[in-house]
C-alpha cells in the first residue's frame, strides 16, 4: 500500500473511533506502574457499582495477553457479530463487557506484537457496538507498555485511575505511572490504593501491614489524590475467582463499602 493510501486509511480509522465513542459521556482507564495489584478487581467493582447506580456502562479488557475481565464477572460466551459490529457480552442489562478472552479458547496464548495488539484494541473501540453510554471503563495491562499507549493515542479520555498497593517501594512505580498518563497528553483521576489494610476477624481493629501514612506519603510525593483504600480480605479473592463481584454479592462488607466510597469519590472527580 503506498503512504498516502495508508495515511488515508488511519484518518478513516481513527474517524470511525470517534464516531463510535462520541456517544459515551465518560471515558476512564485504570492504570498501574506494576502487576498484580488489583486494577481489574478494581475495574470490574466499579463499572458493576457504577451499572447498580442506574448509568449505562461498559467495561473493555484492553489486557490483551492476559484478559481476567471475563472470569471476574463469570462471562465466558463468545460475543457475535451484527451488522459488521461485536456486540458486547451483558452482564447486567445496563453493563455491557468485552474481552479478548471471551474471543479465544480456554488457555490459548497470545503472541503478539505491538501492530497487531493496536488493530485489536482498534476494533474495541471502533468496530464493537457499545451503543449509548454514561461510562466506558478500560481494564488494561500491568505497566506502561503497547495497550496503554494505543489507547492513551486513540481515544481522549476523562481521566486515569492509578491502583498501587501501599508500599514504599511503590512510589516509584506509581509515579512513573502518573509520568506516563502525563507524557501521553491525558490526566490521572487519582490513586486507588488496594490491599490497604487488613479487618482483624476476631476483634475488627484495622491493621496495616505496610505501616501507617504510606498513603499520605504516596498524596505528597506525587501530588495525586488518594480516591480510595479498599481493604486486603481473602474473600474478595475467592469471589473474583467465582465469577462474583463484592459489591454486589457481600453487601454490607467492608470491601463493599470501600469500592462504593472510591465509586463516590471518582464521580465527584469527574464532576458527575
Ligand atoms: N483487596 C483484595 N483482597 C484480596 N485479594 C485481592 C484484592 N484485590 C485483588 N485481589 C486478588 O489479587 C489477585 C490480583 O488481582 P487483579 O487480577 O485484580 O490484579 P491486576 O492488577 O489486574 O493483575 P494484572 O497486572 O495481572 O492484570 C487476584 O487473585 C485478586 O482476586
Ligand atoms: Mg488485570
């Protein structure tokens, strides 16, 4: 293909991204410097509150090599195809999910480079029917590698939610996060700090296993507000697992309220 064509071709593409998300009020992503520290445990509870609060919502796992969406939320169905457009898996009537596990056999690994990886999350955003939207929240990949940076390219959004465990050691991680969303031209919402403290189940003191004022500490160094602490409990695990999320199906638990409290906060964030 000559250049021109291929120019042409992007402009069109990138067209049809716009086109197919003008019609989605909010756009979040949620971002972390590492892995394993809970982002799409975070993603999921808060498009499901966000669904349980009456918005239209849809929730894209942008984790192309290592999509958890799908078994979170206990949606292995293959998604179809109408009128050259994926139709989104339902969860609930009002939370539309998509993810690339829902379009591949059960453990097929994918070795992709960067190109391809771009084509797909192309087509999440500009070839897959989300309809009209109040959310569109973005699960990606540990770090600051190809997803991001395609979406981070393609789509403007309202903002970036950065999940970090409460070390000191994770400063650097959260800052270079921070660094990225900057450099890319979009902005952070605030931090989520996840496994923040533990209930003791006998007599319910809060304990911190990594120490008081980390959180604060992460605030000053990076200048990012903290929007929400959600509690380390093995069941938050186990349920993740089964396909349930916590703030829907433990109700009144202390992870319930922690995801609806951090739910709260990123709304008045965005001024919603
Ligand atoms: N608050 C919590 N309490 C207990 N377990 C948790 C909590 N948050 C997440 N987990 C568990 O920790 C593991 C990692 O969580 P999750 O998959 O959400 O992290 P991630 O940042 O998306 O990982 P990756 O970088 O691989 O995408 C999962 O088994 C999850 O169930
Ligand atoms: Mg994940």
């Amino acid at each position: 293909m000559e250049q021109k064509d291929r120019f042409v071709q992007i402009k069109e593409r990138q067209k049809r991204i716009e086109e197919n998300l003008s019609k989605i009020d909010h756009k979040i992503a949620v971002l972390s410097g590492k892995g394993g520290v809970g982002k799409t445990t975070v993603a999921v509870n808060l498009a499901v509150a966000l669904a349980e609060e009456g918005f239209e919502v849809g929730l894209a796992d942008l984790d192309i090599h290592g999509p958890n969406v799908a078994r979170m939320l206990g949606l292995m169905d293959e998604p179809m195809m109408q009128n050259g457009f994926i139709v989104p898996m339902k969860y609930l009537t009002n939370l539309k999910v998509l993810s690339m596990a829902m379009l591949l056999e059960d453990g097929q690994p994918i070795v992709w480079r960067g190109p391809l990886k771009h084509t797909v999350i192309q087509q999440f955003l500009g070839d897959t029917d989300w309809g009209k939207l109040d959310f569109l929240i973005f699960d990606l990949p540990p770090g600051t590698g190809d997803e991001a940076l395609s979406l981070f390219q393609m789509v403007k959004l309202d903002g970036t939610l950065i999940v970090t465990t409460p070390q000191r050691v994770a400063v650097d991680d959260v800052q270079r996060a921070i660094n990225f969303v900057n450099e890319m031209g979009q902005t952070v919402l605030g931090f989520v700090t996840n496994m923040s403290y533990l209930i003791c189940p006998n007599c319910g003191t809060k304990i911190k296993p990594f120490g008081e004022g980390v959180v604060n500490e992460l605030s000053e160094v990076t200048g990012v507000k903290c929007l929400g602490e959600i509690p380390m409990d093995p069941v938050v695990a186990q349920y993740s697992d089964a396909g349930k999320p916590v703030v829907s199906f433990l109700r009144g638990s202390e992870a319930e309220k922690s995801f609806r409290s951090l739910v709260a906060n990123v709304l008045s964030s965005i001024g919603g």
